[in-house]
C-alpha cells in the first residue's frame, strides 16, 4: 500500500488478555516508531526501530509491553495481561532517513490501533 | 528532559480569518527540530510544517508559518485564510539532535475548530 497500515483499527480485550498489533510501513522505510496516545493527550514515545534493531525501548511502560521487528519491515507490538490503563490509541510511524525523519519532517503515521481494555 | 507545552486546549476561528496556536518548549540543546503536526478525527497524523532551530529564517508553507524565537523556547504556528479542512487536532513537537533522540516529544495538541 501507500501508507503506513495498522491492524487491527479496533480491538476490544479483557483485562488480563494478550493483545498484539501490527504495523506494516511504507516499503524501504528504515525508521519505525511506535506511540502511544491517550485519550484528550498527545502521542508518547514507546520504542524505535532502525531496520531490525530495537534502538530505543526507553518510552516502554512496563514489561508487558514488548516490540519486534524481526526482518526489519513489519512490527508487532504485544501487550501482555493487559490492564485498564493500556486502553489507548497505539500509532506506528515509519521514515526512509536513518535519524527518525528529523532531517527531513518526513516521517509517515498510520491510522493507529484503537485499543479498549474493559 | 524535553518538554513541550501547548497552553491552548482549544481555539476556535472564522473561515478565512487567521488564527495562531502557541506552543512552548524546554530543551538544554542548541540544535533540534520542530514541529507542527495535524490530526483530523479519526485520520493519520500529518506533517504540517518543521523548522530547524539552527535557522533563524521562520519556516512557511503556503497558508501556515511559524513565528520562531529561540531564545524564548516559543514556536507558535500562524493559519492564514481558515479553511474547513484546517478544523482538527494540532500537536506541536521537539526532536532533539543528540544520539539517540530520534524520538519526537509532544505537546498535549490545541483543537482547532473552524466556524463557517
């Protein structure tokens, strides 16, 4: 596709249930980003890719939060036993620069995952 | 640490008036980026405008610009001519230059609506 694509849009878990959510970049892209954005607030930093390697885990808010990007396209992003406080909108971001797409401001988001925890 | 802060949770302008959004930051780094991001509801994050704090020339695309005064940490973003299609979520962000600083930081956005 053209764009960065995310799946699902929408996912509804129980408290406790595993949750996984993929990001598919624009093809080349080095750069992957993931945040998380709360509800009313902006997005926050969770962990950044450059091709493979997980450069940045710093924005992880817990251990069970857990990213790969194993052939350094598609990402997955896994929230294990998740909690109420994880119920956020999960937006994946990819850049074809090698520092993040500050270079050049072109660092391209998905739609987001929408994720409601009950 | 950098932060950003938007003081404006929501601002409101005519169609074809001008309005401004302000955005603060705090940063003990000389060289960084900026950046003004738009989110319509329910759509993707777009880039809006960026500026490089190392110019001092302020950064315009067609009808947005930015007034950037480094040494007050202020990067407000001008909307010239409103349109419809301006009405949506506005963050503004940081992007240090430092190893390991891909990452940008946010502010808490300003709502933009757009009365017709």
């Amino acid at each position: 596709g053209a764009g960065v694509s995310q799946s699902p849009r929408y996912k509804v878990a129980k408290r406790g249930q595993d949750v996984a959510l993929r990001c598919d970049p624009i093809s080349g892209h080095v750069s992957l980003f993931w945040y998380q954005q709360a509800l009313g607030q902006g997005p926050e930093f969770l962990t950044y890719f450059q091709n493979e390697a997980q450069l940045d885990k710093s924005g992880l808010p817990s251990d069970r939060f857990f990213a790969e990007r194993p052939e350094g396209s598609v990402s997955t992003l896994k929230i294990q036993r998740t909690q109420q406080e994880d119920s956020a909108v999960y937006l994946c971001a990819s850049s074809p620069s090698l520092a993040g797409g500050r270079d050049t401001g072109e660092l391209f988001f998905g739609e987001g995952s929408r994720l409601t925890v009950l | 640490a950098q932060t950003v802060t938007q003081s404006q949770p929501e601002m409101s302008v005519q169609e074809a008036e001008t309005v401004t959004l302000s955005c603060t930051y705090d940063t003990s780094e000389s060289d960084y980026y900026l950046f003004w991001y738009k989110q319509p509801p329910s759509r993707q994050m777009i880039l809006v405008i960026r500026q490089e704090a190392y110019k001092q020339q302020n950064a315009t695309e067609n009808r947005f610009s930015v007034n950037f005064q480094k040494a007050a940490k202020s990067f407000s973003l001008k909307i010239s001519d409103s349109q419809l299609g301006d009405a949506a979520m506005y963050f503004c962000a940081y992007m240090g230059t430092q190893g390991g600083s891909e990452k940008l930081v946010f502010g808490k956005g300003t709502k933009l609506t757009v009365n017709p």
